[in-house]
C-alpha cells in the first residue's frame, strides 16, 4: 500500500517529468477510498512569461496515476 510520502513522491515525479520543470510544490495531499490525491503548483513559461499551474494527481494503492490534471492560475 501506498504511504503519504510515497504518493507525493509519485506525484511531484511525474510533474517533474511531464512538464520538464523542477520546482514543484505540493499544496495537498489527501486519501479517500484507497485513493491518494496529491494537489500542487509548477512554474511554467508561456510565450516568454512566467505562470503558475494547478495541478491534482490521483494514485491508487498500488503507486499507479489514475487521472492527471493541469489547470492556469
């Protein structure tokens, strides 16, 4: 089963991976139903400019993402 620092771990990886970034940020982390959600801040550029993202990631207890989800600040 997958432990809090575990998921967070899992979560802050795959931003890391999927938006190339290294500085990411967990707000959040909470489980429901065997499921962890992880919620969180990245930096990203857009044309030049600097922006925070939202993001929630989902883990179920065998340390697999279930849903990913990015959202503009």
């Amino acid at each position: 089963m997958v432990e809090l620092e575990d998921a967070q771990d899992i979560a802050i990886s795959f931003v890391k991976e999927k938006r190339n970034v290294e500085d990411v940020r967990v707000v959040i982390t909470e489980q429901k139903d065997g499921v962890w959600t992880v919620r969180g801040t990245c930096p990203i550029n857009l044309c030049g400019h600097p922006w925070r993202e939202n993001f929630k990631i989902k883990i179920n207890q065998k340390g697999k993402i279930t849903a990913s989800s990015f959202k503009l600040m």
